[in-house]
C-alpha cells in the first residue's frame, strides 16, 4: 500500500440541500499542489449503518422488500442504520429481529464498507449472523419482508438473480463466504 498522502485543506463548507432525509454539502478542498476544487457530497448522519448475513443451519436468509430507489422488490440481506446510543453489533441484532425474526448468539464482524466514497460519507459494518433463534421485534417497514431461505452451497446461483443486485448485498455474501471458507 502506498504511503498516505496529505489530505487537502478545507477552504469552506455549505449545506447547499437538504430534505427529510438526504443533506447535500458542498466543499471547497485545497490540494497540496495548490489545485482547487469544489465537490458535493452527501452528507452522512456519523451514526452508521449494518447489514447482516444471517446463516440458518444450510440457509441463508435473505429478504425480499421493496426498494423506492430502483421501483423494485429487491433481494437482500437485513440491514439499516445504527440508533443513538447503539453499537453496531447491538444494532445489527436488533435489525435482524426486526427484519426477519431471528437473533444471534454469535456475530462476528466482517469489514467496514463505503458507497461511492467520492459522493457519500457513510459506512456501514458487515456482519456475520450465526447460531440464530426465532426472535422478532417490530419494525418500522411499510410492510412485512418476505423471508427467504436461500440453500447455502447454492451461494453461486443468487448472484445470477435479477431482484439480488445490491452491490453491499453482493460484497457481503463474499465476505461471508470467505468466512465460512466455502469458496
């Protein structure tokens, strides 16, 4: 890895939108070889998010919930933000009680990733769900996801999937496949 360079200076910053969920902040940078730019980012809330990859005996679990963004059903694992006063791994639990009724005893980190970092600032932990039981807290969806029992040595075929396109979903069933050194 290369050795870290100078991050640039920040001449200015400025919440240029804002809606009910989403603020978009422009910054004015500084590089070391004195170029200027100005960037618009979204601007992240500094709370998180998780997404779980929850393993039932020879199944995955996933979900089947809509998804404003693409107007779809869209497959994928439990995920969401990380409440105040909340680690990550309590909110990964909590997520997945929340969005398919299950808990875990054993849940052990996987890595920490980024969306698009030149746009966002967000992160989000994933996490590998194991030894679940049935255990269900409400949730704040519109309605309820449909849980659906993927066979784990059928790991291959959901990447062909039309509805499993989210690319953390995707990054994250490799980490979890690697952990559970089934590749």
């Amino acid at each position: 890895m290369n050795k870290r360079q100078k991050k640039p200076d920040v001449l200015h910053r400025e919440v240029v939108a804002k809606s009910r969920l989403f603020q978009i902040e422009q910054v004015h940078l500084r590089f070391a070889n004195q170029q200027e730019r100005i960037y618009e980012r979204m601007k992240g809330n500094n709370r998180g998010a998780v997404m779980v990859v929850p393993v039932l005996g020879p199944h995955l679990l996933l979900g089947s919930e809509y998804a404003a963004g693409t107007d779809n059903y869209e497959l994928g694992f439990p995920k969401g933000l990380v409440d105040p006063g909340e680690t990550p791994l309590e909110a990964a639990n909590r997520e997945l009680q929340e969005e398919i009724g299950y808990a875990s005893r054993k849940l052990t980190h996987l890595k920490e990733l980024s969306l698009a970092p030149g746009y966002f600032a967000s992160k989000m932990q994933i996490f590998l769900a194991e030894d679940l039981f049935e255990s269900q807290l409400e949730g704040d969806e519109p309605e309820p996801i449909q849980l659906i029992h993927w066979e784990l040595e059928r790991w291959q075929e959901l990447l062909v999937e039309p509805d499993f396109s989210e690319s953390r979903s995707v990054s994250a069933l490799f980490l979890a496949i690697k952990q559970l050194k089934l590749s």
